[in-house]
C-alpha cells in the first residue's frame, strides 16, 4: 500500500489541490448553515429594503434624481456584504483554532499565502451570493440597476476582501466568542450607519460632514452607489485607490500575522 | 544514508515564558521504529508540534530526510504524516471528507486521494461510519479516523502521539499488527506512549525526554538488557523517586 519511500517527491510549486480543498472544506462548512450563512442576510435587507426604501422612502422626494429606494438598496447591500464578509472570515479561523483544526493545514505543504488566498476565495464567493440575493430582492421592488456591472463587480470583491483580513486579524487575535463580536458592534456597524446608507453627506448637518469624508465605509457605499444608479458624491478614484491601499495593507498585516504564527502556532 | 529526523539544540519557549524543550538533541535513523517516552509535560509533544509545524521552534534546527523542517517546510511537511494525542478534527465534518480534505492538502489528485481514502476507510474497518460526522463516533473509531488520515498521502515518516490512548485491546492488538506491518515496508515511525509494554513490543529504539532534554537513548535491547529493563530505565531518566525505582526493579 505504500509508494517507494525512497523516491524524491517533485518540487512542489503552487499547491493548487491544497488550496482548492481548503475552498471545497469552507463550503462545505457554509452550507450546514444556510439560513445563517445566506437566508438571514436576504430577510434582513428585505426587512430593510421594504421598511425604509419603499413604506418610508414613498414619502421622500427624490435624491439626484433617484427615488429613495434605488438610492438605499446600495447601502444596504453594502452593509450585507461587509457583514457577510466578516463573519464568514471570523468564524472560518476561529472555529478552526476553537476545535484546532487549523492543525490540518499547518502540517500540510501549504503556503501562507495559499491559506489566506482559499479563505478569502469562499469570503468573496458568499459576499457574491448574499450581494446576487439582493439584488433579486431589489428588483422585485422595481429597484434594482445597473450602470456598471465591472465597477459592481469591484467594489463587492474588494470590500469583501478587506473585511475577509480584517476577519482573520480578529479571528487570530480572539480567544473567545465575545472579542469575535467587538470590531463588528463598536467599529463596524456605527461606521456604516454613519457612512451614507440611508443619506448623502448634504443631508448631514455642516459639522458632522467630516465624519463622511473621513469613513471608509462612505467610499464603499459611494463607490457601490455610483456602479448601480450612477450617484455619486465624492471623487470616485479617491475610493477606489483608499480601498486597494487597504486591501494592500490588511493583506501585508496577515501574510505578516500567518508568517509569525500569531494565533496559529503558539 | 541520511537521517530520517535530525534535530539539533531544539528549544521551544512559549509565550508564557514556558520552557517546555530545552536543547534537545535527537536523531532517528531511517526505517526505525522510535519509542519517545517521558512524564506528562515532558516536552514530547511539543517536540511533535515543532518537528511537523504546529509549533514553531524558538531555536534549533530540525532536518526531515535532510530537509530542513523551518526554512523548506513545505517539502519537509510532505515527508510527515501526524496523527496527534488530541482530535483536532472539524467535528462536523464526516470520516471520509476529514480523510479526503487532508489528501487534498498534500496535493493529491482526486482520482488518486479516491482510491487511498477508500483503501484506508476499509483497512481501519470504517466503512459502515464512512458518511458518519466525527462528533458521532466512539473514541476508538475516532483514534482509527485520524490514523487513516495521517497515512492518506503515504508519508515517509509516521509520528503518533499516543495512538492507542483510550482504545480497547482489539483495536490495539490491530493497530500494533498495522503498525509492524507499515515499519517493514520501510515507514519510519516515531512514537509516544504511556505504555511501556507497547513500546517494547514496537520499537527498536528508545528516546526518554524529561524537562525538555532527551535523559536517555540507545536501542530497545540495551534498556530492556539493563538492570530492572525498560521500566526502571525509564524512571531513573525521568528522575522518579527512589522508591518507584526500587519498587520496579524489586
């Protein structure tokens, strides 16, 4: 049953297999739990999209031309994408480390880059699906657009991928279910409700204005905005080069992180 | 011929401040079958945990078949097939795809992980517990589940962290007969356990570690040959109290 022991095994280049099995593994986590993982995210922004896009936006004029509902459905498919992106990408290594089968893939011949790709690989795909939800959600309100679907393309890829590394910095670093949670209830969650899902900057009063241009989540949402309804309030390259400098950024921190064995090999 | 593992100065310190290896020395010969003995917290399984990537060593060198286990630890990895002392295992996950997912790991082909998680499946008696989730099985199956997946990419070297913790003495008897068979197809294996009985009946060489230093080594007929034999050996390197020493050798 064995292979001749004393044949050299062939240089191992990218481990391919390797890193297509650590999507094939995700997804199979992913779909034990549909309802959390894609049926939850869909109810909540139908809940949104129906309560304040069509019974509360019927009774605001239009924004740039847009009526209300075409102008939050963005947002709030942002704000999904963000919370799909990162909770898949914390549970993922947490419970990884929690039931320390992340041991299987630091024995295995697998690059650091190779792990952090196949994470971020099934991050991007249910940010995908949640985003393709809702777009159908949308649609079936007659709010559904599109003025570039490369542009939606984009914005939905790279936001998810910051907050895929961002999800794996939090998942590294907690050491229980509580620390998991903080970045999205004091960081993430007041950042893109003040970030433009429900208004523009001109509606904010002169003073808080700084909080928009000074937020990511704005350009995210802003960014997102303008690929579906062509709405726009800030210099689009300005968003899209801050969001590659983070996806650049997060990226070096966890190659980083992995490399050091934070959380991982201690 | 070189070694099948070399390790050289190995120190580990933990975050803490825990030294739990302390410049161990240590080669293993390949084709041997290496008992690893030593007292609970002795350093062996971090030892493990540095030699297969778990754990990264402090300082140190360690050589897989010659390659170094740090620097090039891709291709020493491929060398490696762990089964650990404690189930680290998605719970949910079933025995074949837990056997399966680690083939794909180490690169292999889905035509050939097929053919070697169907043969493992049967050889550890498996097959009516194949789409069973992990969480859903016996102690001892769980122990056969993770050996399976130790072996699914035929590795040179076979470390196992006390295999036969917790199992009954069928499946020991079974493992013992596996284990024999896989030495004599030319497997390098290194093995803890607290059963001294079972490392003499395995091993053709004997490593006992004690506060993270290797205390005593030579081939199991020198300890067996020695005063008292493999018990006394062992607790005269782990500095046990006299009279546990004299209890044994009595």
């Amino acid at each position: 049953m064995t292979n001749d022991n004393s044949a050299p095994l062939p240089r191992l280049g990218i481990n391919w297999i390797g890193l297509y099995t650590i999507i094939r593994r995700e997804y199979s986590r992913v779909m034990r739990v549909p309802i959390q993982a894609f049926l939850a995210p869909w109810i909540s922004a139908l809940l949104f999209i129906f309560v304040f896009g069509y019974v509360v936006g019927g009774r605001i004029s239009t924004i740039g031309g847009h009526r209300y509902i075409e102008f939050v459905l963005p947002g709030i498919l942002m704000m999904s994408v963000v919370n799909a992106a990162f909770l898949q990408s914390t549970s993922q290594i947490y419970f990884q480390r929690f039931l320390r089968y992340i041991e299987e893939t630091l024995v295995a011949p697998l690059s650091y880059v190779e792990m952090i790709i196949g994470s971020l690989a099934m991050t991007v795909f249910r940010s995908i699906v949640t985003a393709v939800g809702i777009l159908a959600i949308g649609a079936a309100f007659g709010a559904t657009s599109m003025s570039g679907i490369l542009e939606f393309l984009f914005w939905v890829t790279s936001v998810s991928i910051i907050f895929g590394l961002l999800g794996i910095i939090v998942g590294l670093w907690a050491n229980n279910f509580e620390q998991l949670t903080m970045l999205n209830v004091f960081f993430i969650a007041p950042l893109t409700f003040v970030g433009g899902v429900f208004n523009t900057v001109q509606m904010l009063p002169e003073w808080l204005r700084w909080i928009a241009w000074g937020n990511p989540f704005f350009y995210f949402i802003n960014g997102l905005r303008h690929s579906m309804i062509g709405f726009n309030e800030a210099p689009e390259p300005l968003g899209a080069l801050l969001t590659l400098a983070m996806v650049a950024i997060l990226g070096v921190v966890v190659w980083r992180l992995f490399e050091r064995g934070y959380g991982l090999r201690e | 011929m070189t070694p099948a593992v070399s390790i050289s100065h190995l120190e580990k310190v933990y975050r803490s401040g825990t030294k739990a290896v302390n410049d161990l020395s240590l080669t293993i010969q390949e084709g041997d079958f290496f008992g690893f003995l030593g007292p609970n917290g002795a350093g062996k399984s971090t030892t493990i945990h540095c030699i297969t990537g778990i754990a990264k060593p402090t300082s140190g060198k360690i050589e897989i078949f010659g390659v170094d286990a740090v620097k090039d630890y891709r291709e020493a990895r491929r060398l490696i097939g762990l089964s650990p002392q404690e189930f680290n295992v998605d719970t949910f996950a079933t025995v074949s795809q837990i056997i399966d997912w680690m083939g794909g790991y180490f690169g292999l082909r889905a035509a050939e992980r097929k053919e070697r998680v169907d043969m493992l499946i049967e050889k550890f008696d498996l097959v009516p517990h194949a789409k069973k989730q992990f969480r859903e099985l016996s102690g001892g199956l769980k122990r056969r589940v993770v050996l399976a997946r130790a072996l699914v990419h035929d590795p040179r070297l076979l470390i196992l962290d006390e295999p036969t913790a917790g199992v009954d003495v069928e499946l020991r008897r079974d493992l013992w007969r596996y284990l024999l068979e896989l030495n004599a197809e030319g497997k390098t294996i290194l093995l803890t356990s607290h059963y001294l009985e079972e490392v003499e009946r395995l091993c053709r060489t004997i490593g006992i570690i004690s506060g993270g230093k290797i205390t005593k080594q030579g081939t199991k007929a020198e300890f067996i040959g020695s005063a008292g034999g493999l018990e006394n050996a062992y607790l005269m390197a782990t500095g046990a109290e006299p009279d546990h020493i004299a209890a044994a050798g009595a």
